[in-house]
C-alpha cells in the first residue's frame, strides 16, 4: 500500500530526467524549450505532491463542511505548496514566452532551429 | 515615532519597492519626453540609495533587522515558526546592497548617452529598473520561496537586456544559451525548495536553518541549491553562458548584470554559511561537511582561474577578454571562500591559527566582490566607450585611441591595474588578503592566484598595447571623445576605486569585517528569528 | 495569420461572452474560491486570442494597439503595488490589509463553514486581483499579439 503513494515522486524523477535528456541531447531548439518544460512539471507534480494530506479538507472556505470548520480546523490543508505551484507556473509561463520568442529571433537570423547549424562565427 | 524612525522601519521594503514602482512608472513617464524620463529614473534610484544608506546605517549600529510584510512582530497569529514572508537584512545583506545600489545608479548615469539612439528605451529602462529590484530582492529576503521567485525575475529579465541587440546573432545566442543554463538552475533550486518544505514545514531561512539535521535528503538539497546557484554566478564548469552574455549585450547592460551574477555568489554564501552554517562541523562523519564543501569549492575556484585566464589570452575580441576575467575574478571570490570553509575544518581540534587565516580568506573573498564589481564594471564600460566612438570590439582592427579619447585612457589604465592587483589600486588590497590567507592553507593555491594575476596582468597590458597606443588606424582618425555622462559614470567608478585602493581600511572595517562576522555568526541570524537558541 | 472559416467565427462568437463571464467571475472571486487575478486573467486572454486566431492578426490590429495595452499592464502592476502602499499609508505595514474589518463597507466578519460568496470579506484582496488580473490580461494578450505580428510581417516579407 505504501509503494502507491510513492509512484507520483517516482514520475517526478522520471520527468525531471526525461526533461534533463530532452535539453541535454536533442539538437532542435523548440525540443529543447519542451524538455525545460517538462522539469518544471515535474517539479510542480513534486509540489502538489508534497500537499497532499491523507484526509484534509480542501481549504476553501465558503465550501467547507461547518462541523468540520467547527470541530476540527487542523484538518484543512495549509495551502502553501499549492501556492507555490501556482506562483512557478505563472514563472515558468513567462520563460515559455521569452523562450519562444527568442527561438522566433533566432529563425529569422539562420532560417533553422538545429543547434549545430546555429553558431556564432568563431571569434 | 518620529519621520527618520518611520523611515529607518519602513526601508526595507521600500528599497525593494521604490525601484518596483519606478518601473513600472517609467513607460508612462516617457510618455512625456525623454530627459524627463532619465531625470525621473536616476532620481528615483538616488532615493533608493538614500534608503539604502539609512538602512545599512541602522544595521550596522543596532545589529540584524527584521520586516514582515503585512504584520507588525516577527511572529504574527502566534505561530511557532513565521509564516509571512519577511525581509532579514544583516550586514553582509548591506554590503551586498550596497553594492548593488552603487552599480544600478551608475548603470542609469552611463546608459544615458550610451543608448540615446537605441529605441524601445523605455522598456529598456523598465527592464533595468526590474532588474535591479530582483536583485534587491534576492538579498534582502529572509524567505527562501521568496528568494527563488526573485531569482527567477533577475533570469527573465537578464535574458531580455542580454538580447537587446535583436538584430545581432550573437546577442540571440548568448540570450538563449542563458535563459537555458539559469531556467534549468532555478528549476534545481525549486526542487531543492520543495524537499526542504518537505522535510522541516518551513520556507523561512532562518527557521530551516534552526531544524535542519543534515540528513540524506539535505545532502541532495545541498548539492542542488549550490549548482544552481553556481550556474548562475558562473562558475567553471557552468561558466559558458557568462563571456557570451557579457560580451554580446550593451556595455550598461553588463554592468548591472555582474550585480546579477554577485547576487547568485551571494544566495551560495547564504546557502552555506546560513542554512548550513551549523553543520559545516558536524561530527557525524568521517570528516567534516565543511572541509569537503572547501576542498570542492576550492578547486573550481582555482578551475574558474584557469580557464578565464587561459581563455582570456587566446582572445582577439576586446570584450571577450574582459568576459572571461570576470570568469577568473569569480574563480578568486570561490578559491577565498572555499579556502575559508577548509581552514574551519582544519582549525578544529587546537589549530586556531588555521581558523584566522580563514577569516582573512573570508574578508579578502568579500572584499574582492565589491572590488570585482568596480574594476570589471569599469573594464566593461571603458569597452563600451570604446565600441561608442568606434564601432568595433576586434583589436585587430583598432589602435592609436590614445590620441583622440584621452580620459578613456586614462580609465581603462585605471581598470587594468586595478583587476591585475597592482598597489595603489583596491584589487591590491583584496587579492593581497586572498594571497596571504591561501598560503597559509596551502601555498599551491595562493602561487597559481599570483601568476594568474600576473598573466591577467599581461592580457590586459597587450590590450591597453593595441587599443590605445601604437600608430594611428586611418579610419579611425576621426574618432571623437564619447559625451559627458559616460565619462561621468566612468570618473564616479575611477574614483571608488581610487580611493578604496588608497584607503582600504575604511572599506574593510566598516563593511567588509561586519560582513564577514555575520556570515560566520549563523546562530544570531537564526536566533533573531526563532528566538532563544 | 489570415481568419479563418464561417463556422469558426460564428462559434467563437458565441463562446466568447460566456468565456470572458467566467473569467472575470474567477478574477473577482478570487478571495473566495480556488482561483485568482491570474488564472481569470489566463482565461480571459485566452479568450480574446480565440478571437484573435478566428479573425485573424490583421482584424484584430484594427481593433487594438499593443501600446494602450502596454499602458494597461503597467497600471495594472501599478494599482498592485499602489495597493501595498497605502497599506503602509493607512495600516501602517507595507501590504497591510488595512480595508478587513474596518469601515461600513468591509466590517463584515464572514460565518464559518458553507455560505453565500460576500465578497466584501477580505479588504484588499480583491483590488489585488482586479490589479493583477488587468496585468494579466494585457500582459498575455500582448505576448501573443506581438507574436502574431512578428509572424504576419513575415508572411507580408514574403
């Protein structure tokens, strides 16, 4: 029973070092942007993971069960990891498009995306 | 509660927020005119500093504040540990800011005619402007989800003022490979966050820190936190990013970036010293974390040394080979701070010299960041004025500005001696610091530190040779003086330098020594949180 | 980018209201339910690219001028940290939630447990919302038009 509850830090570290394979190995630049997005997920999945409270409250409160609000509060999840998340993923939105916008430069400038062809003459 | 109090209190924040509004301020300012606009963002900046000065005053007489935001004591609702985020600013956080402050104001002043015929300038001033505040940000944050959000804001920001020059293919290389290397790093310090909130139900640095019991998940932390942090400070198996970036983005640019990548040193100092500060001597194992964290961080240190210097000399390109000493500067702050953390654990049983010698590498490695930032900015801005007048960065194809750009010159003489470590310059006064504590630890490390300085000497030598002495270029015969305000930024960056370098004392006894102590006194940065201890 | 066909047109017609409803609903709520100025701003910026993609880049540059949205990402960061500072004007703390249980308006302390959303409960949470769903809003919506333009110029290049 205790193994379920760790497959979700095991696809945490598989998508980390599918995300790490993708930036370190691929030669297309938009399949690079897609493996540093697939790390950042895997970090959010680690954070909603580390939320999860075996039989907590959601912490909304105008939807909250009154005798659970008045018997007993501690049950309420404290939302701080999911305010993490959502605070990396407006981050992670903002790198997304400076990322992609840069990538739109770079074609304009050499016509391809493959890294090997995209380098800056040497000195 | 009079207003200087009010003040004292409230700065902060301020000092994080007065930059913040300018920012955003600034696109509807420039609405109006130009001048007004300039005027505007510099006088805000002064304001800034104004506040920085008040704060590093009352830091430094009446010891470590606290700011939560949104509440009044440290520990609102009555909680144990804080739960709001909340600034804490001791006095390595002051000298940090100082700093900062000093390169954003001189940033603004040198941008001024520097970037007169670019346009967009008004997002290049907000960029700027957010910039400086991120940094701000990462240095005065007690809070380490806080820390990571504002170093996040320096990446995105960073990339963008790196890729400035749209139309250049090197500055869209340079942009991406560094948008790539820091998102990546910052991702490593999300993960280490995360397994820190996992383990201890805190963000608090000081909180963390008072829990923290070094088991196998904080090892993992350690490691991540401190590569990341490396990435972003460029160190040398992470340091490709940093000569592309410096070398390809607008000379302003660059300056207040080395604020960025000081501020990345810091958040690694901040990681070591404090959050692990009590385990750097834990028993618990064959020998002590410190020693091994000193022995790795020593030895990229004495890498990052090598390879700027190295790189350095193979260069033909002007701005490249400033870019790659500000590798082997970083590579100096390292070697200090590594030579530090070994001599704390070879102090231990009864070899106290060891420890003080230590300390001497810690405030020559502190020192030499405030210097580092002075004599490179200055490099960088002496190449900036040189790129200005004459469009060209190659030294194959430059020669003789002597003639014609005289006060540049003399700048750029003034840069030279003061990154090589010759006396009447504040790089002396670092790196002898540097030098002697070394050999104490071992002498190996502080002789590759004096003939690296010494070749750095020799680059530079044969720069200042090709650049402004020699026979006139005929196409560069008319080459003007660049204008006043970039001279003027040039003249304030000369003169600190200048007079740190004749009067090093005042610098180290007043900033540098206070830095060093808090850095090495964890116990009172946790226990002014935590309370007790 | 050129419009696209009838069909599309007319159904984003009808989808955008009720899209642009729930997004500010998600925005003005944010205090109360999951939710917030930038999801609700997320939502409505996707909302008016759906359009944006229907009618086409050109359509919409008649329409609008990415300066006067520039204008409305920078009030909206300047309504939130304008926010935090009256908080240290009139509470006393930079970001003190100096509006929550104080004055006519706001002296309402809500019930515990499942009750009708008030949304004068939480002082200047919700101005914090508005202000970074406004943010919001531009900000995306200019990412993707200034992405738009960049690649109708290249198509007019052509």
């Amino acid at each position: 029973m205790t193994m379920i509850f760790n497959i979700p830090f095991i696809a945490v570290v598989a998508m980390i070092f599918i995300g790490l394979y993708a930036v370190l190995f691929k030669r297309n630049l938009v399949k690079m942007v897609i493996g540093i997005s697939i790390i950042e997920s895997g970090v959010n999945l680690f954070l909603i993971t580390l939320g999860y409270r075996e039989g907590g409250v959601v912490p909304i409160f105008t939807s909250a069960p009154s005798e659970v609000v008045k018997n007993a509060p501690g049950s309420m999840v404290l939302p701080v990891p999911q305010a993490l998340t959502l605070t990396s993923i407006v981050i992670g939105v903002a790198v997304l498009a400076l990322m992609l916008s840069l990538i739109m430069h770079i074609y304009e400038h050499y016509g391809t995306l493959d890294v090997r062809k995209i380098r800056g003459p040497e000195e | 509660m009079n207003w200087f109090e009010l003040i004292t209190l409230h700065s902060p924040p301020l000092i994080v927020a007065v930059p913040l509004l300018t920012a955003f301020l600034t696109p509807l300012v420039s609405k109006i005119n130009e001048i007004v606009r300039n005027l505007f963002v510099l006088i805000m900046l002064c304001i800034t500093g104004l506040l920085v000065l008040i704060l590093g005053y009352d830091v430094l007489t009446n010891g470590i504040r606290t700011y939560v935001f949104g509440g009044g004591a440290p520990l609102p609702s009555g909680m144990n540990i804080p739960v709001r985020i909340m600034f804490e600013i001791d006095s390595m956080t002051i000298f940090m800011v100082i700093i900062t402050i000093i390169l954003a104001i001189i940033c603004i002043l040198y941008s001024w005619s520097f970037m007169k015929d670019q346009d967009g300038l008004d997002k290049y001033y907000t960029i700027i402007l957010l910039l400086v505040t991120s940094i701000f940000g990462m240095e005065l944050t007690g809070d380490l989800f806080n820390f990571f959000v504002f170093l996040e804001i320096s990446c995105i920001t960073s990339c963008a003022l790196i890729a400035f020059y749209v139309h250049k293919k090197e500055s869209l290389d340079a942009a991406f490979k560094y948008i790539v290397i820091s998102s990546i790093g910052a991702l490593f310090i999300l993960f280490a966050i995360g397994l820190l909130y996992a383990q201890y139900n805190a963000l608090n640095m000081a909180t963390i820190a008072n829990a923290i019991q070094f088991t196998f998940f904080d090892k993992i932390v350690l490691v991540l936190l401190v590569t990341g942090l490396a990435m972003k400070s460029g160190l040398a198996p992470m340091h490709m990013w940093l000569p592309d970036a410096y070398s390809s983005s607008p000379a302003s640019v660059t300056f207040i970036l080395v604020g960025a990548t000081l501020a990345g040193l810091y958040g690694g100092l901040r990681v070591i010293f404090t959050i692990y500060g009590n385990q750097l001597l834990n028993t618990g194992f064959t020998f002590y974390p410190g020693l091994l964290i000193g022995i790795i961080i020593t030895t990229l240190g004495v890498l990052s040394i090598f390879i700027g210097v190295f790189m350095a000399l193979k260069r033909s390109d002007f701005k490249k080979m400033i870019a790659y000493t500000a590798v082997a500067e970083i590579g100096y702050m390292f070697l200090a701070i590594g030579s530090y953390l070994i001599g704390l654990a070879l102090s231990v049983p009864d070899n106290p010299q060891m420890l003080v010698a230590g300390t001497y590498a810690l405030k020559g490695g502190l020192f030499h960041i405030l210097n580092d930032a002075l004599d490179i900015g200055l490099l960088f801005l002496v190449a900036g004025a040189v790129y200005y007048a004459t469009k060209q960065t190659s030294l194959n194809s430059l020669g003789g500005l002597a003639r014609n750009m005289k006060y540049t010159t003399i700048f750029f003489l003034i840069g030279l001696l003061a990154v090589s470590g010759m006396p009447p310059m504040n790089g002396f006064a670092s790196k002898l610091l540097i030098y002697q504590s070394t050999y104490q630890i071992s002498p190996i490390l502080s002789i590759i530190a004096i003939i690296c300085s010494i070749m750095l000497l020799a680059v530079f030598v044969k720069v200042f040779q090709s650049i402004f002495l020699g026979p006139e270029i005929p196409s560069l015969k008319n080459v003007k003086e660049v204008p006043k305000s970039m001279l003027a930024a040039m003249a304030l960056v000369a003169c600190i330098i200048i007079f740190i370098g004749l009067f090093p004392n005042i610098i180290i006894d007043n900033l540098v020594t206070p830095a060093a102590e808090a850095l090495q006194n964890t116990t009172s940065y946790i226990s002014t949180i935590v309370g007790g201890a | 980018m050129s419009q696209m066909s009838k069909i599309v047109r007319t159904l984003s017609n009808i989808a955008f209201p009720f899209i642009m409803i729930f997004g500010f609903y998600v925005i003005a709520h944010g205090h109360l339910t999951p939710g917030g100025g930038f999801q609700g701003g997320a939502v409505v910026a996707s909302g008016c690219i759906m359009l944006l993609v229907a009618y086409g880049s050109t359509w919409v540059f008649e329409k609008i001028k990415v300066s006067r949205l520039s204008v409305f990402e920078s009030l909206g960061a300047l309504g939130f940290i304008g926010v935090a500072f009256f908080g240290l004007l009139f509470g006393g703390w930079f970001f003190n939630n100096f509006l929550v249980r104080n004055g006519i308006l706001f002296n309402i302390v809500p019930k515990t447990g499942s009750t009708a959303a008030e949304f004068n409960t939480a002082g200047v949470l919700p101005l914090m919302n508005f202000a970074v769903g406004v943010k919001v809003i531009a900000g995306l919506f200019v990412i993707v038009l200034v992405m738009a333009y960049a690649s109708s110029l290249k198509e007019w290049k052509q």
